[in-house]
C-alpha cells in the first residue's frame, strides 16, 4: 500500500510539474519573440519603459517556471533525491518571496494613496521626457487609461510640469486622441485643450479609471495568489514524502 501511495504522488508530481514546465516554456517564447521580433514590435516595446520592463518580467517569471517543472519531473520520474531536494528548496524560495511581498504591500499598502500619488506627480513629472521612467510610465498610463493626473487634471497645478511649461495647463497626453478636436462642427487645435479647455481634454483622473479598470482584476489576483501559495504548499508536501519514501 505505501509503494503504491508513493507511487501515486510520483505520477501525481511529474503531470503537476510537467504543466508547469509547458507554461514556463510559453512565458519564455513569448518574451523571446517580443525582444527579437524583426517586424518592429520589439521598437515599440524598448521606446515604452513600462512596456520594456514588462517583457523582463515575463522572461524571468517562465526561466523560473520552466527551471522548476523541469527540476520537479525529473525529481519525481527519476527518483533522484537530489534534484528533489533541490526542487523543494527552489519552490521554498519562491514561496517564501511571494509571502515576504505580500507582508511589504500589506506594511506599505499606505504608500498607495491618492495623496501619495498625487504629490509624487507634482514633484517628478515633466511631460514629454522619454527618458525619465516615472515620466514615460505616467504617459503610458494616461494614454492606456484616457486619464489626466491622479485625481484630475487640476494635479498639474503648481507642479514641476507647470515650472517646465508654464504656457501648458496640462500635458499633451491628456488632450483627446486627435490632431484637430471638433466643436459645434468646427475644427480647433490641440492649443484649446493645453489652455486648459475641459472640452477638450480627458477631466477623470487615472487613479479612479485604474480601479475602475481593475476591481474585479484585484479579487481575481488576490484568489489566485492564494491558489497559488496552496499548490506551492502540496507540492512541497508532496516532494518532501517523495523524498523520504525513496530508498
């Protein structure tokens, strides 16, 4: 009965595990094909630091997955104590990682504020450097969100944007998505809009459209975090018994 028990979770790790080595293998492609793509995706990618920070991501997250599904079926057909072994202390790892994140966001969560927010934008944005990360993120975001400051577009006042442009009631990424806006059939410049023209502008503020945005995201996120962390548990569990009951 315990050969067969043992010989259960064995098949029982290797499928888990296999799973986790297919969508590690996809994570690792996809961000592969963005960073060599010859068609002129990977341009766009690197002229957006959010966009470009992103694909790193990706490419760590499948390395990391592909690594443990390999570890784990091998670990669990072979019956190498070893790559068990080692498999469990990688998996305590990342368990542990994810674990101390959640502590700092729940520690920091105070950080996320709309006041926090706010005063960062009034103290580092300045409007159309690419090469500042903040700046290029908060563009990216406005353009994503169709969304104007923090709260609304009344953050740029007394700002360093302000101090950089002072002729610039708010930045050209708020201004809505045409060249030339229409009003009452007629045709006028952005220039309305950089005056400080509500009609010709986004007036919401991005703090709201991303929640908005994001609600239901955030409940999802928070219940697969927990499905996560409890097949994280098992598996450990399970390569821990493996382990022991290998010979």
């Amino acid at each position: 009965m315990e050969g067969d028990c043992l010989s259960c979770i064995k098949y029982l790790m290797f499928i888990f595990n296999f799973l986790i080595f297919l969508g590690g293998a996809f994570l690792l492609g996809i961000g592969i094909w963005v960073l060599v793509d010859p068609t002129g995706f990977r341009e766009i990618v690197a002229a957006n630091p959010l966009l470009f920070t992103g694909v790193y991501v990706i490419l760590v997250m499948g390395g990391m997955l592909f690594l443990l599904g390999f570890l784990g079926c091998c670990g669990a057909i072979r019956e190498n104590k070893c790559l068990l072994l080692f498999f469990f202390m990688l998996i305590l790892i990342i368990f542990l990682a994810e674990l101390a994140a959640a502590i700092l966001a729940f520690i920091f969560r105070d950080h996320l504020t709309r006041d926090y927010f706010t005063q960062e934008l009034k103290r580092r944005y300045q409007g159309h450097n690419n090469t500042d990360v903040f700046t290029s993120t908060w563009n990216a975001i406005m353009s994503t969100f169709d969304c104007c400051g923090v709260n609304s577009p009344e953050d740029f006042d007394e700002s360093l944007f302000r101090r950089i442009y002072p002729h610039k009631m708010v930045p050209e990424i708020c201004c809505l998505r045409n060249d030339l806006l229409p009003r009452d059939g007629v045709y006028v410049s952005k220039d309305e809009c950089l005056k400080g023209n509500m009609l010709y502008r986004y007036n919401k503020g991005c703090y709201t459209a991303v929640v908005d945005s994001f609600e239901t995201y955030i409940y999802m996120a928070g219940a697969l975090a927990i499905v996560v962390l409890t097949i994280e548990l098992f598996a450990m569990v399970f390569a821990m018994c493996l382990f022991r009951g290998i010979q």
